[in-house]
C-alpha cells in the first residue's frame, strides 16, 4: 500500500465513543459504521464502502429458528450491542420485552450462548462471522429490510473536518470504479443471498 506496516499504529476505541463529537485518536476508524444522519452531525464519514442490513440470530434447534417475518419474535427476548443501528431495527418489531443492550457484540453473543437472551441483532458480516466461527448451534434466521427505504451502508469514520476524508473518498470511489470493492464482497461476503428478508 505504499507504507511499511511498522508505521501504522493500531487503536482500540469503545464503537459507542467512536463517533462522538470532538477529537479522534485516530486518523480513520474502519469498524463497519453504519452512516447515520445523526452521527454525520459530529463526524465525517467516507463515501460508502459497503451495503449491509441488520440480521436476527437464534438458536438451531429453537421455535424463533422457523420465523418467516418479524411478527414472529414479538414474544423473543432480544439483545444487541449499545449504540448501533442493531439495537435501532429491534424497534421494528415492536416486542413486548425491551431489548437487552450489551457493551460490545461480544457480550452479546455470550448472553445469547448463556441462554440469557432468545436472540440477537447484529449487522449481516458480523452475523456470518459468528455463526460459522463464534457460535455453537446458532444460526441466522433472516435479515431486516430497510426501516427508511434507504440502504444501510459502512463508511469510514473520521473526526470532523478532517483533511483525509477527501483522500479516502477518493480511494473508495477508485477500488469501485476498478471493481475491487466488488470482488472484496464477491469473496467474503457473498452469503447475503442466503439470508431472507423478514418483513
């Protein structure tokens, strides 16, 4: 990438304090942000990079793993991580039992495995990777539609104002056009088709 991987210097920052108003610890946070109306007020995001929506996972062998719409989970004890666009489309359903909110999906998924919780939401990539790598038993039952009409997409989060946010833009337009972004998610993350939409 032009630069020798001993100059980039890794940060972990909590995902809720992330896109909070003020200064970074960071050039660019790449943590699958859903690009928001709300959070572009206190920071910038890039041009999009990825299309996503929010899935449910439950347990294999439980009566939410044959739901075919959202009304089905009325009755379920959801969880999802605070301050996400997951803990957002739990509001679509208009369950009975408020959602449980965890720190980190982490804390999520092991409430779900605890027995603690019936399911959770998590956005598709995320949910793909726990199923297959995290999680015993557990499977994705299907992903939500668009709330608004207008697709979830990920952006790269940089601190307002932020001189690289023009350079990046400029990246992410080039890995389209050149159809690298399409192959990315060709490979890693084709499985999106098999994950029914429940409305």
């Amino acid at each position: 990438m032009g630069f020798d991987a001993s100059d980039v210097v890794w940060t972990k920052v909590p995902f809720n304090t992330s896109y909070q108003p003020g200064k970074k610890a960071f050039d660019f946070d790449i943590n699958q942000i859903s690009i928001t109306k709300e959070r572009r007020e206190a920071i910038d995001f890039s041009e999009p990079y990825y299309t996503a929506a929010q899935a449910i996972i439950v347990k294999a062998d439980s009566k939410f793993a044959k739901a075919t719409s959202l009304a089905d989970f009325k009755d379920a004890q959801l969880g999802a991580q605070i301050g996400t666009t997951s803990l957002k489309a739990i509001g679509q359903i208009g369950a009975t039992k408020d959602a449980l909110v965890y720190d980190d999906t982490t804390k999520a998924a092991a409430a779900f495995d605890n027995g603690n919780i019936d399911g959770f939401v998590a956005d598709l990539p995320s949910a793909f990777y726990l199923t297959a790598v995290e999680l015993d038993n557990a499977v994705i039952v299907g992903q939500f539609a668009p709330e608004t009409g207008e697709p979830e997409q990920f952006g790269l989060l940089l601190e307002k104002g932020s001189k690289l946010t023009g350079c990046v833009d400029k990246a992410i337009k080039s890995l389209k056009e050149n159809g690298e972004l399409a192959k990315i998610e060709a490979k890693w993350l084709s499985e999106s088709a098999n994950a029914p939409v429940l409305k």
